[in-house]
C-alpha cells in the first residue's frame, strides 16, 4: 500500500505535469519537485516518506544493507580511472584546472566521448570557448568521430557566445538562459554526462560579479540536483585553482592539470587536488595526449606483488646461457648490460631478441641511437638478420630521438606499444639516453617504475647501459643496477695496443651463475664467447692471448722435438750396439770356423798316418801289425769320421 | 564579433538625428513570470514609450516556453533586451532598471540627467 502510494506521489507530480509539456518550468519544476521529496526521504530516515522508500527497497530493489557508498562515473580514459579509484563522482561536479593549453578541453570531451561509446552515456558539451564545429574539428586528431556522436544523438554541443558589454547591466539579471539550454539539451539527449567548457569565460562578458557567483552557486546545485555528472574546466590563476575562485562551489572532485617545462621538455602532469568520499592517488602523474586520446600513467599505484615466474628465456648465445646456469635468463626478470660504447651492448640485445623471435614470441626494440634499417644492416654484419622478423611482424622496432619529447612522453610512448604489441622481450637501447629528457633524478625514479612494469607484465626487459669511460660500470648511470635481476658487464681492456671485450656476469638472482670472465668477440656468426686465458702471467685476451697460445705451442714443439731427439740417438746407440754384436758374433762364429777347420785337419793329418803306418806294417809283413793294421785303420777311419 | 565591434568602435560619438528616427524592433527575453521578468517587462514598455514614442516594436519571449529561441538567440543572462534593428545587434543584460545604461547600450541620445523610474525592490 505505502509503496504504491510514494509510486502514485511520483507519478501523480508527473501527470500533473503533462499539460505542461510546453512549458518547460513548470514541466521541470514538478519533476524537479519529485526527486527533491526522493532526496529528502533518502536524508531524513524518520521522514514518512523514508520509511516508504524503505520498503519498496526491501520489497523490490533489494538494496545493499551498507552504507551507500560513493558511486563513480568512468571517465574510460586511460589511466585516470585507477588512480581515482574508478572514476568521477557520480552525479557531482567535478572541476578540471590547468593553464592554456594543458588539455582541459581535451579531457572533458573524451569523458564525454568515452562515455557515449563505451559507457552508453550520452553527454552535453557546453562550450564557451569554441564553437561546435571548431571542436568537432579538433578532436578528430584524437580518434574521436564527434559528428558521428553527435547524429546518433550521444553527444550535444551546444555553443554559448558571452559578448563583452561595455555598458554593463541594466540591471539584475539571473542565468536562467543558461539553465534553461542545459535543462533542455540534457533532456533531449537524456544526457549523464555534462562538460561545461569554461565557465569563466561568463566573468568576462557580465560585469556583476557579485550576481554571477550566486547563480554560479545554484548552478552547480542545479546540476547536482539533475544528477548529471559534470566537469567544469577553468583557467589556473595566480596561486588559485581558479582565476575567478570558483573552486570554492565545486568541492567533490579537483583535479589539476599541468604542462610544465623542464629543461627545455614540457611535460604535461595530472594531479588530483581532492576528491571527497573517495582515496585516490596524490602524486602528480604524467599524461601524453596520443592519437587514441589522454593517457594517464598511474605508476605509483603498482606494487611491489608481481609473480615471479619459473621458466626460462634463452639469451641466444648459448655460452652466454651456459653461464647463467645453463637455461638463460628468467622470463619477466631485468637484465641490464652495462659497458662502454662500442663494447657490443646492442648485438647482445639483438641476439635475445632474435632469440625470441625464433621461438614465435614478439619482441620489441627501443632504439635511442640507431634507426631501425641501420639496426637491421649492422646485425646482419654479425649473423643476425632481424629483416624478417620485422616483416613477419614478430619484432617491432621503435626509433626515437631521446631529445624527442620529455621522458615521461618517452616512458608512456614505450607503455602504450607494449600495451598494444604485447611482447615477450622489450629491449630498450640505450636506457641511459633517456635521461637527456629531463633531469636524472626524475630519470631514475620514473625508470624504476617503468621496470615495475614490465616486472608485473612478465615482460623480459633488456636495457643497455652505456657507461663513460672513467666510471665504473658497476654503478649504473642511472642508479638502477640494484633493482636489476641480471646485471651483465662489458668492459673493454686496453692492452698490447688493442681493445678486447671481457664479458662476465656481475650478478643474477636466482641462478648458479658462472663466476668466471670470458673474452667476449663479434664473430661473422654473432657472439662468440671464449675462455679467457688465465695463468701464472693474468688474464691474457686477443692477440695476447693469442701470442701466448703459441709460445706454449712452440713450447711444446721444442719438448716434443728434445724427445724425438733422444729417442733418435737411442735408435742409433741401438744399432751401434747391435753393429758391434754381430760383428763379435761374426767373430765367433770366424773363431768356431776356424776351430772346425783345424779339427778336421788333426783328423786328416791321423788318418794319413795311420793310413801311413799302415802301409809301412803292410810293407814290412807283420801279421801282428796286419791284423792290428786293419783293425787300426778300421778305428782310426770311425775316429775320423765321428 | 569583432568586425561589429570595430565599425562600432570608429562610429561618430553622437549618432545622426535621422537615425534617432529609425524603426526599433526589439525583443525581451525573460524567464517565467517571476517578480524579476515583470519588472523588466514594465521597465522595457515605460523605457520604449518615454524615450522611442510610436516608433517600436517589443517583443516579450519567455524562454521557459521556447527554449531553442534561447539558444539560437545566444541567450544567457535573463532579463536581456536585445535590439534586433537597427543594426547592429544589442544585447542588453538587466531588468532594465538603469535607463541611463539602456540609452548608452541603444546608441541613443543621453540627456542630461536620465530618470531612473522603476528601482529594484532590494
């Protein structure tokens, strides 16, 4: 019954307004009139009609028994919705100051635009500034199709001319002109989202000023009252937020815009002055104003919670692998190479990205130094040929003058790609040009925070560090060295009248890493790492080294040579030795000859005189003799021949 | 309107009598019937019969009812008088209370000593 007797209430103020339709006021007064009781009810929770709207919560709504909390309006644009923790005040004004040209405009009619296509809000610029098709024309540059917005009834531009009049007012006046456009071009469009572009621009053509406060003051009630989200822009004034103090009605939401030079980079800056109801980021953030509109970089608001992950990215050396326990990098670690210029910090880069394009991963290069066909031409010197994967779309190459734009510029330019291209490896050569865009201490911390990013993006970040030639390379130039994960060293060593490369690993976290210096060279087939000689006479590297491989060579030689030597005259001992055997055997075996010879001339020399005396016995006729002769000689002849 | 501006700007200081005789069409913008517009009604017809005898045409819009005609008519202050001939355009922002301002703001003649007839009631 009660809950049907608020609805009839509601309704009955409605009907009482149709035949009002024409009138306006009346018309939005009664309406005006309904959400004024609804708002009442809500504050006055012993109010008759409160307890109404309670019920119908209960019975239809089903509302959160929580205190209402401060319900935001997303702006859509990049970044600024986390840093004020999802948007702008719903139904409240908001004021956006800033000096000229630091993109008030600008972000009101994005929040406007946003809001039409992402967010189903339709919207009213009211612009004092400039007119519609002067907007319209200016935002095309930021992808914004506002006459295509328009037509579909999204947004409405409606332009209010202010007239400087020298002679003043007649008398009182209000701005209900004002309210009445804005009432109107809200209901046309059933319009969420209200920009009034600037305000302040009505100080110039009325001269009351006392008059113009108070109607700023009931204008801003108005609006809240519409529950329209709006934005007020202003011009900054001299240690004011407002050049007319009209802060002082707008007191939900600030936030304050800035385009500041520093060194001769202008930097535009965003800061949220105060947001009541709500916590929100403090610092001043910095924005870039690209081709797809604002984009605000909340970098502070990033924790130190990223996941770490396990797996491993080769560097596309393998001896470089080897000496990083044998897997290579981690993957979404930071690896920072420092060394000299011309110690080979760039075709390390390229190898890893090279590396990872081989594996169908995206990489993409940061080039501060050399543009991308150059990059292309002096790594196909040593090997690597990045052409295709550039064609394939696998490697983007990105070449900047540091002196561009300001390094905040540079530092939101390098996240917008790799929001957009999502590699695997982000290479960026060399980190320390970047500090030419604005002061070192800016340089390091927002440095830092950029390697945050890649850190909870799991994104392997490999920067060059050029150091000078008398520093030490263990300090970073940009004093990041402590926050890297992979900290790779390449000092060149002057010796002998040459240059070479010493590469070792200074520190990796989490990998039994080689403790050892290796010689570092640009071969035809990419990096070659070698072992660097060490012995007793130090760490010798190129044609050193080399002049000592082959004294120890010839050292060598010559031992081998002394042996053959010895040996040789061994050989010849031997034969010299043997020689002089035979020659005593030859001689025994002369002796035995002889011997043999004199033997068989005894025996002849018996046998003939036997066989003498025989015949001497035969000749005298003894048969004793006979006898004995025939036996004799039978014997003598045995004798012999035995 | 810069180009009025200046063609205003390097106008004689005192117009031609025969200009004094030209037809005046004017409009009166106001918002509802509130004591504010009547008054500005009541100043505007005493201001036309003392100052342009016969010789005018006043219109009185209220923009409640036709709200585009605010907008097209760049109507953003209430009461605004605006003179739509002879050209150039004026606006004048008040409830007209100042007839002094409203001669100076019509290019018209300023006596001596201006009366001032109906006060805002503050």
């Amino acid at each position: 019954m009660q809950i049907e007797d608020f609805q009839t209430q509601s309704h009955l103020l409605l009907w009482r307004a149709r035949p009002f339709r024409d009138s306006f006021p009346i018309c939005f007064g009664l309406c005006y009139e309904a959400h004024v009781r609804h708002e009442l009810a809500a504050a006055n929770p012993y109010s008759r009609f409160s307890k109404r709207m309670r019920t119908l919560s209960k019975t239809k709504v089903h509302c959160q028994p929580h205190p209402v909390v401060l319900t935001k309006t997303p702006t859509g644009i990049q970044g600024l919705d986390d840093i004020t923790a999802g948007g702008l005040p719903q139904g409240r004004p908001t004021l956006v100051s800033g000096q000229a040209g630091s993109g008030k405009t600008l972000l009101a009619i994005e929040f406007l635009a946003r809001g039409a296509l992402e967010f189903n809000e339709p919207g009213v610029f009211m612009a004092f500034e400039e007119n519609g098709k002067e907007l319209v024309q200016n935002v095309v540059s930021l992808g914004f199709d506002l006459s295509d917005l328009i037509a579909r009834k999204l947004v409405l531009i409606d332009y209010i001319e202010i007239e400087h009049n020298e002679a003043g007012e007649t008398g009182e006046f209000n701005l209900e002109g004002l309210f009445v456009r804005l009432g109107y071009a809200i209901d046309s469009i059933g319009a969420k989202r209200v920009v009034l572009d600037s305000l302040e621009t009505l100080f110039a053509g009325l001269t009351n000023t006392a008059i113009l406060r108070a109607e700023l003051r009931r204008l801003f009630c108005w609006l809240k009252s519409k529950g329209v989200t709006a934005i007020i822009t202003a011009e900054r004034g001299d240690g004011t937020l407002t050049r007319h103090g009209i802060e002082e009605y707008i007191s939900d939401c600030v936030i304050l815009l800035d385009h500041r030079v520093n060194n001769q980079f202008a930097t535009r800056r965003l800061r949220i002055v105060k947001y009541r109801g709500s916590a929100h980021g403090a610092d001043e953030y910095p924005f870039l104003i690209g081709d797809r509109g604002l984009s605000v970089w909340p970098m502070t608001s990033l924790g130190l919670t990223h996941v770490a992950p396990t797996d491993r990215v080769l560097s596309g050396i393998s001896r470089l692998d080897a000496m990083l326990g044998g897997k290579g990098y981690y993957r979404g670690s930071s690896i920072l190479v420092s060394g000299t210029a011309g110690s080979g910090k760039t075709s390390l880069a390229a190898h890893l990205a090279d590396a990872a394009c081989r594996r169908g991963e995206r990489s993409l290069m940061f080039l501060f130094e050399e543009s991308p066909s150059q990059l292309i031409r002096n790594m196909r010197s040593i090997g690597i040929d990045l052409e295709p994967w550039v064609k394939k779309e696998r490697l983007l190459l990105h070449a900047a003058r540091p002196t561009l734009c300001g390094l905040e510029m540079h530092l939101v330019t390098m996240r917008k790609l790799t929001e957009d291209f999502e590699p695997s490896v982000v290479v960026i050569d060399p980190v320390t040009n970047l500090a030419a865009g604005g002061t070192m201490a800016e340089a390091r911390s927002l440095l830092k925070r950029l390697i945050d990013y890649f850190k909870t993006r799991q994104i392997t970040a490999f920067l060059t560090n050029l150091t000078a030639g008398t520093r030490t390379e263990e300090n970073s130039e940009m004093g990041i060295s402590s926050l890297m994960d992979t900290l790779l060293l390449v000092r060149d060593i002057e010796t002998n009248g040459e240059r070479n490369r010493l590469l070792y690993v200074l520190k990796s976290r989490g990998m039994a890493h080689s403790n050892q210096v290796r010689e570092f060279r640009l071969t035809d087939g990419g990096i070659d790492l070698l072992d660097a000689y060490i012995g007793p006479g130090g760490v010798l590297t190129g044609t050193a080294r080399l002049a000592q491989e082959a004294r120890e060579a010839s050292e060598a030689l010559m031992l081998q040579r002394d042996s053959d030597l010895r040996k040789h005259e061994l050989d010849c001992k031997r034969q010299a030795i043997e020689a002089k055997m035979d020659a005593l055997r030859l001689e025994l075996a002369g002796s035995e000859a002889d011997w043999e010879r004199i033997g068989a001339q005894e025996m002849e020399r018996e046998e003939t005189k036997v066989h003498d005396r025989a015949a001497m016995a035969q000749a005298r006729r003894s048969d004793s003799v006979a006898r004995r002769e025939t036996d004799g000689m039978e014997m003598s002849l045995a004798h012999a021949r035995t | 309107m810069p180009a009025r501006k200046r063609t205003q700007a390097i106008a004689p200081p005192s117009p031609p009598p025969e200009a004094w005789q030209e037809r005046f069409i004017l409009r009166l913008y106001v918002a509802g019937t509130t004591p504010q517009s009547t008054r500005a009604i009541l100043n505007a017809r005493k201001f036309c019969e003392e100052n342009l005898n016969g010789r005018y045409q006043l219109d009185v819009i209220d923009i409640y009812q036709r709200p585009t005609l605010a907008r097209d008519e760049q109507i953003v202050a209430v009461p605004t008088l605006v003179r739509h001939l002879p050209l150039p355009l004026r606006k004048l922002v008040g409830d007209l209370s100042d007839f002094e301002r409203v001669l100076i703001g019509l290019d018209l003649p300023v006596p001596k000593r201006a009366q001032t007839i109906v006060k805002s009631t503050k």
